[in-house]
C-alpha cells in the first residue's frame, strides 16, 4: 500500500504528479516498482512534499550523501534535524547505505562518518559535538510489506480496532507465533499492568514466565505490589479475587512493607516468604525486569526506578532487540514502549478499552494487532494454547 499512501500525500499537499515508468511484478516474489514525476508550486513547496514521501518510503531518483551538523550545546539539536520513524532506515555515507541501530520513532540520526556508522538517540540524551543528521538527503525508509502468505494474526494490522474480530482465532495464532519465536531463541518482551492482578491473571502471567514465554518484563510499582499482596495475602487492594469481597484494605501497604524489610522483591524470595506469582517466577528463573515509578506510587519498593531518564532509558535497552512484545492492559507503560520500538517488531496490545489500541496506532505503532478483550479472559486462552502441543 505504498504508492496509494505516496498519491494521497502528494494530492493532500496539493502537488502534481506524472508516472514516467510503471513496472508490475508477474509473480507473488516480483517487486513491482514506479517512477513517478512530482511538481510543486515552488522549491519550499516540492521540499514540503519530498520531506513526507521520503517518511512513507519513497526514494530520490538520485542518491545524495547524508548531511549532518554538530550539537552545539547538551541536549540541544541543530534547528534542520531529521526526526525518525519506527521503520529500518538507512542513510548513504562514504558512497554506502549504511542502517541506523537502535531505530525507534520521533529520535534523532547521529552518524558516525569514520566508523560508518549511524544510531538513533533522543534528545535527551545528545551530547555537544554529536553529529545530528539535518534534512532528508541521504535517507532511505523501509515500511513493512503486507503479508504475502496465509492468513494470519499480523495480517490484522492497520485494520479498525473492534471487539467483533475473532479472538479466539487470533489467539491461537498467538500461540503459534509465541512457540516460533520461543523457539528460533527471539525475544519476547512483556509490557503489563495491574489489571493482570485484578482480574485474575496473574497466575497466567506466572506460568507464561516459567514456560519459558517472557524474556523481560517492564511495568511499574503497582503491578509487583499486587503481585505480592496476592502471593502474600490471596489479595488484590485488599479485595478476594476468588470471592470477590473487601478482606483488608491494609494488605497491599502491609505488602510493601515486607517487601522493605526483605530489602527488596528478590529478598522475600530468599527469605522463603514470597512462593508465588509473576515476580517469583522472573526472579527463580532469572528474568530481567524493570519497574519505572511514577507520583502515584505507594512505597515504592526499592527496585522501582523513581528517576524517569533512568528509567526510560532502561526500557530502551531492554527492548532494542526485542522480537515480539505483549502489551497487557497498560496504557500509558504500551504507548511508552511502543514510541521505542522498530516497525519490524511483532506487537499485541490486549486491552479492554478500544482506545488504548486506537491510541497505540495513532501514536505511530501501526503494525499492532489490537485484541479488545478483558485480560482476565485472553490470558487463561493464551497459555492453554501455549501448553497445548
């Protein structure tokens, strides 16, 4: 679907265009390719028009070296700087297409012309000196491909998010996907918040870990303090979650507060006091994870990283190789890594809010496959699957 994208841009800005060659692919393996003519009322206004089809993964006829410009100051861009997609990009330098590391969506390119090398950084944390691609010459953008097989789960990307999609198909086909991922030795990334508690999915979740399903998890303090609390005292907020009535409200503080007696999570697991639930399970059989804080937290717990850099960049480097992620009921922790993720990615938001995979997309994470379903529901489905053979 990318030449209908580049035509609609180019009549969008008002522009003009003329197809000088048109070459149509006779087999499934064939590309097809096209040469088209674009006219602009002026140079600003062609330069307009190139700058968004070059973002939709057109090409210049020419291919010009990357120009790039020196930081200044710290944390301060050259005032022409390119800000990137989430697709594979490339730039040309020293009479190469060199890729750029670490691609994620709205950073910036520094390249690296005697190493030829180029990676993405944010703003946050560009030094004075770093060389900051500026423009778009030189620049080379990749969408994904439409499926060209069978059906399948990620053949659902960029369709309307709706609760009437066969979910019981899509999961199965989850399953499928996790299984070959899991197996080919991928990286599978978690992204959950507390609803997995409060429905009845942390169990699920647990055995998803001990099976071998989740490679790293990111969250925040929430999610492990209910995770504990339920470990520890069969609650949620103080609530039953098998025969759903207030216990004791004072539960999930008097969970953070033997977590700080223990030091940290991984200390109530060495004392033999914490057995269960999902943080067991990614400390027992070594998962990384890492919890950002924020100013809702109660406690937090000391693994909580209370400085959001930090924290943010400790989400980056978790995810920058990740093959497939999970996002389970956490909008504003999905969004967030959604914005650090390459379009190569598989991704599978399951919320019960329509909006958080209506919100994921518009963000600019098109390639995932929204589930509207109660996570209490699809995790339960999901490792039956998983445990089927």
């Amino acid at each position: 679907m990318i030449l209908s994208k580049i035509l609609d841009t180019i009549m969008d800005q008002e522009g003009e265009f003329e197809f000088l060659e048109f070459n149509v692919g006779k087999k499934k393996d064939d590309y097809s390719s096209t040469k088209i003519q674009v006219n602009g009322r002026s140079k600003e206004h062609l330069d307009t028009i190139l700058r968004e089809l070059i973002r939709s993964g057109a090409t210049l006829p020419e291919t010009p070296e990357v120009e790039y410009q020196a930081a200044q100051r710290d944390m301060v861009l050259p005032d022409a700087f390119y800000c990137t997609t989430n697709h594979p990009t490339w730039v040309y330098m020293g009479d190469e297409w060199v890729e750029v590391e670490d691609q994620m969506m709205d950073k910036q390119i520094i390249v690296e012309p005697d190493k030829q090398r180029a990676y993405c950084k944010p703003i946050s944390m560009v030094k004075k000196g770093d060389l900051v691609v500026v423009g778009d010459k030189g620049i080379r953008i990749k969408p994904p491909e439409r499926p060209r097989g069978g059906v399948g789960v990620f053949e659902f990307m960029n369709s309307d998010v709706s609760p009437e999609k066969p979910s019981t198909a899509i999961i199965k086909e989850i399953a499928r996907n996790l299984k070959e991922n899991a197996g080919n030795g991928d990286k599978i990334v978690v992204v959950a918040g507390p609803a997995v508690i409060h429905t009845g999915a942390g169990p699920y979740l647990a055995k998803m870990v001990k099976l071998g399903y989740v490679n790293s998890l990111l969250s925040g303090n929430a999610l492990a303090v209910h995770d504990v609390e339920q470990a520890l005292y069969g609650t949620s907020l103080g609530v039953d979650l098998e025969h759903p009535r207030v216990v004791d409200p004072r539960n999930h503080i008097a969970a953070i507060n033997e977590v700080l007696k223990a030091g940290s999570i991984k200390g109530l697991v060495e004392n033999g006091k914490l057995r269960s639930g999902i943080f067991y399970q990614l400390i027992k059989n070594d998962v990384p994870f890492v919890l950002a804080g924020s100013i809702r937290d109660d406690g937090p717990i000391p693994e909580v990283i209370k400085c959001s850099d930090e924290a943010q960049a400790r989400y980056r480097e978790e995810v920058k190789d990740a093959d497939f992620v999970i996002m389970l009921a956490s909008t504003l922790h999905s969004i967030a890594v959604g914005n650090m993720l390459s379009s190569r990615v598989k991704i599978i938001c399951v919320d019960i809010n329509p909006a958080v995979v209506t919100k994921l997309s518009d963000r600019g994470t098109s390639q995932a496959v929204g589930i509207v379903t109660d996570v209490g529901t699809f995790l339960p489905l999901l490792v039956n699957e998983l445990q089927n053979n």
